[in-house]
C-alpha cells in the first residue's frame, strides 16, 4: 500500500517537472506570428525580368529559410527544434537513411500523425533531408543555386522541384505542424505559385 503511494507521488511529480520544462521552454521561444506571404501577380510591375525573379525568390525565401523547414534541414548530423532552432533533444543524428541511427530511429517518438497532447510532429516519412540539400546556416543565395544543381537536389531539375514543393507531405507538414508550432509563413499554394513565378522569369539568384 505504501509503496504503491509512494510510486503515484514519484510519478506526478516527474510528470509536473516535464510539463513544466516543456512551458518554460514554449516561453523563452520568440514567437513567429504567422506571417503573410505577398501572391505571386504582385509582383507583375516589375518590369526588369531579372529584378522580378530574385523578388519572387526573397519572398519565397520567408518560407525556405523557416524554421518549420530548416530544422529538418539542418547542415549538421543533427536536427533542430522549436522556432529558436535549438539542437534536437534528446540528442538524435541522421542515420544512414536520414530516418535515424539503428538504435534511436525517428519513428520511436515520431508518429505518422501530429500527436498533439505530447507536442510531437509526425508524418509517415519523418526523417532528415540528406546532407547535400542542408540549408542551415546558408544565404538564399546559396540555397538558390543550390536548387537548380540537380546533383544536390537528388536529381531533381526545376520541374521537379516545382512539384516536390506543393505535394511532398514533408512540405506540406509544415503548414500543418500541430499545436503550438507556428506554420510556414503563406499558404503552400502561395509558396508554389512563387516558386513557379521564379522559375518562368528565368530562376536568378539573389547573390550569395
Ligand atoms: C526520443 C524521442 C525522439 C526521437 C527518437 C526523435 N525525436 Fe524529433 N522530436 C521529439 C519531440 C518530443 C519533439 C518536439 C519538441 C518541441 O517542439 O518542443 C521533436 C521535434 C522534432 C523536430 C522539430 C520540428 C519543428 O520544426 O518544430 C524535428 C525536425 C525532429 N524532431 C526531427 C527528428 C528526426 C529527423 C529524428 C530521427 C533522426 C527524430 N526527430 C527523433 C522527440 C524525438
Ligand atoms: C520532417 C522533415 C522535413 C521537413 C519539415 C521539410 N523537409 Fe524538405 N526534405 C526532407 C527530406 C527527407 C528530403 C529528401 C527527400 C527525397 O529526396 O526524396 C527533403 C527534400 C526537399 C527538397 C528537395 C530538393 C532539395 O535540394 O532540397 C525540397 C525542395 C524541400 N525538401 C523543400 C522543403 C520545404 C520548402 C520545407 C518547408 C516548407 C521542407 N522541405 C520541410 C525533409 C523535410
């Protein structure tokens, strides 16, 4: 009987510790408010074809370099967490498959649905993206070009891409991402249709 009390107490007490640790962290996060994306036709008035498709790509930029995507994005072994990209906790690396080493895989806490009362994303293919497409810490520039060397890309010329961006599940998770994550800026079908305006204006790259 004691003892069976005594376990209760243990346990309520480490649950009040980890939900604590759990919103102080929330707290300290600065807080990305949805942002807004400007729709593709707007940028039409800008006549040098050039000048327009950088601009198409700096405000496409607001969603490639979000944490929402660069935290899965990362150029180290290790993923990132939270709005403030702080290292993943506990510590996990990519894996030969981007989906985790043999004994901590991604799947053992990452589901194949948000699981929302324990804060944990989920999509059937949660993993890491491989090395070569990493955007942590890269200028826009840098992932700009980055987008068009297919042999950085998996193999994916820009028709690709332009796909990959408005249907790969990964991407799309990330107007989705559960609660208490803020989404990527826009909607996706504003991202794509950015992304697309860049591409048919000649894909130019803001400098590195
Ligand atoms: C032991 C459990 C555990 C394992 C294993 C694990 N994760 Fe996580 N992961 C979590 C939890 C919990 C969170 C939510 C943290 C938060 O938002 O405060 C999380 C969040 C993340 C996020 C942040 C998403 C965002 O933008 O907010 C990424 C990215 C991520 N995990 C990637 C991975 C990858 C890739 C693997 C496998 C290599 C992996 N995780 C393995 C527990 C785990
Ligand atoms: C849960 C992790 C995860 C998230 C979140 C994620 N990605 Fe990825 N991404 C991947 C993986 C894994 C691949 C490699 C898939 C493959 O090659 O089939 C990838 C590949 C890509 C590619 C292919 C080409 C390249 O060079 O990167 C693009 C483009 C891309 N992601 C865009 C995005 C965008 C935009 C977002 C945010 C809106 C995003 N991703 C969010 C994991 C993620």
């Amino acid at each position: 009987m004691r003892g069976s009390f005594l376990w209760v107490a243990l346990c309520v007490g480490a649950a009040g510790a980890l939900a604590m640790l759990v919103l102080y962290d929330r707290e300290i996060s600065p807080a990305f408010s949805q942002e807004a994306l400007r729709p593709a036709n707007s940028f039409a008035r800008i006549t040098d074809v050039r000048t327009r498709s950088i601009a198409l790509f700096v405000e496409a930029g607001k969603v490639l370099q979000h944490p929402r995507c660069v935290n899965c994005h990362p150029s180290t072994e290790r993923p990132r967490q939270t709005d403030s990209r702080r290292l993943h906790l506990p510590l996990v690396v990519r894996g030969a498959d981007g989906h985790g080493a043999p004994g901590m895989r991604c799947t053992t806490c990452h589901h194949s649905d948000n699981f929302d009362s324990a804060g944990i994303p989920g999509n059937e293919h949660w993993g890491l993206a491989p090395q070569s497409m990493a955007w942590e810490g890269r200028s826009l520039g840098q992932i700009c070009e980055q987008l068009k060397d297919p042999a950085r890309t998996g193999n994916r010329d820009l028709a690709a891409i332009l796909k990959h961006v408005v249907t790969d599940s990964l991407v799309l998770w990330a107007w989705s991402p559960g609660r208490g994550r803020n989404p990527a800026p826009g909607t996706n079908a504003q991202f794509g249709e950015l992304l697309r305006g860049w591409a048919e204006s000649g894909a130019h790259c803001p400098t590195p």
